[in-house]
C-alpha cells in the first residue's frame, strides 16, 4: 500500500519549487517561449523596440497559461487511478495484474497529446513505433498493448472537449 501512496505521490506533477500539485513547468515554459516570441514580434511591429519588449511580456504571460492549460488536459494521476479501477472490465487485461498493462495505458494517454488532430488509426504507426523502443514491448508485445493504448487514448479524447480528430467520439 505505501508503494501506491508513494507512486501516486509521484504522480502529481508537483512544482519543482513549492511542490504544490498540479504543475507543469514544461507546458509552461513551451507556451511562455512561444507566446513571448508571437508577442515581440506583434509587439515590434506596431510600436517599435518598446513594443516589442512589452508585447513579449505580454504573450510570455498568454502563453505560459496556454503551456499550462494544455499540459494539463491530461491528468496522468487521474488517468493511472481510473484504469487502476477500471482495466478488469476489460476483455483483454481482466485476468493480469494492473501493473502489467500500466505502462500501456499511460502510452495511450501520452501519445494522444502528441498526435493531437489525429485518429488513433492514424497515428497508430508512430504510437507503435514509439512503443516497441520502451523496455515493456519485451512483456507486452504490441498486438496486445494497442487495445489498452487505444482505449486510453479515446478515454482522453472524449475529456476533451470538441472533436478535434472528427472521428465523431
């Protein structure tokens, strides 16, 4: 019980400074670079130097919450805790232990941020790809994973509002 407690823990995407919970200092920092760059140069382009220098501040702090706010469309604590609950009512998992499929899960809800716009259809050979280069490929081989990626990924896709692949879920 204190090995979940200590994984869970581990999970928060806590700050690397305050450790408060919730944190995404990567999705910021991307949004902030990216936001302060289209800022600058709108900035620039309007008022000169000065405006530049304002409109960086500006978009760094736009795109900071951007960064944040799409980092934080998945939350993997929440996801590791519902399949935990959930992967019995599976046809292919039911009988193993959650551990064994975990780390096919988490692959789902990871690789749909990162093909965002695409089918699992679609992205499925990079997913693939990407899966046979982890260590769990050896226990799990794809043909088998892919239903619990798969069923992760469309678990975030549904959080999400909109249908951002048009695959009508």
């Amino acid at each position: 019980m204190a090995d979940v407690k200590k994984k869970k823990d581990g999970d928060a995407n806590r700050d690397p400074i305050s450790k408060t919970p919730g944190a995404h200092p990567v999705g910021v920092g991307v949004g902030g670079a990216g936001g302060a760059a289209a800022g600058a140069a709108i900035g620039g382009a309007v008022g000169g130097p000065p405006g530049a220098l304002v409109g960086g501040a500006v978009g760094a702090v736009a795109g900071g919450l951007a960064g944040k706010g799409a980092a934080e469309s998945v939350n993997p604590t929440e996801e590791d805790a519902y399949w935990r609950d959930h992967y019995k009512t599976t046809t292919y998992a039911k009988a193993d232990p959650y551990d064994r499929w975990r780390p096919a899960y988490e692959h789902g809800w990871s690789s749909y941020d990162r093909n965002r716009g695409k089918t699992f259809e679609q992205a499925e050979p990079d997913v693939r790809r990407d899966w046979e280069k982890t260590p769990h490929a050896k226990d799990l081989t794809w043909d088998k994973a892919k239903h619990a990626t798969r069923d992760a990924w469309h678990r975030v896709e549904k959080a999400i509002p909109g249908d951002a692949d048009k695959d009508g879920r």
